[in-house]
C-alpha cells in the first residue's frame, strides 16, 4: 500500500473518489474493486481529474 505523506489526505482523497464515481455512475465498494472495467476506472480518474481542474481555475479567479 502506498504510504501517504498526509494522514487525514488518504480518508479525503477516497470521498472524493466515491463522489466521482457516483457523478459518473460507477458504483464502488469501500475495499477491493478490482472488478472494475478499464472504462469505468478510466472514467473515475477522468472525473477526477476535471474537477481538480475546475478548483484550481476557480482558486486563480
């Protein structure tokens, strides 16, 4: 498991996958989804990454 520079990031970082996946209709368990579709793994970290975009245009505002 990776180690995370920042304790309280790791519980943070993983609402924030689970609102993704549930804003892209990807239904994910807490624990192992390695069941999950490269399309619908893709599509999480895509979601991700366009709202991570979206803060920081809206924090250069």
């Amino acid at each position: 498991m990776k180690k995370t520079l920042v304790p309280d990031a790791r519980e943070a970082m993983n609402k924030f996958k689970m609102e993704a996946a549930n804003e892209v209709g990807v239904n994910l368990n807490k624990g192992y989804n390695g069941d999950l579709t490269a399309k619908q793994a893709g599509s999480i970290g895509g979601q991700m990454v366009k709202k991570m975009i979206q803060n920081a245009e809206n924090a250069m505002k």
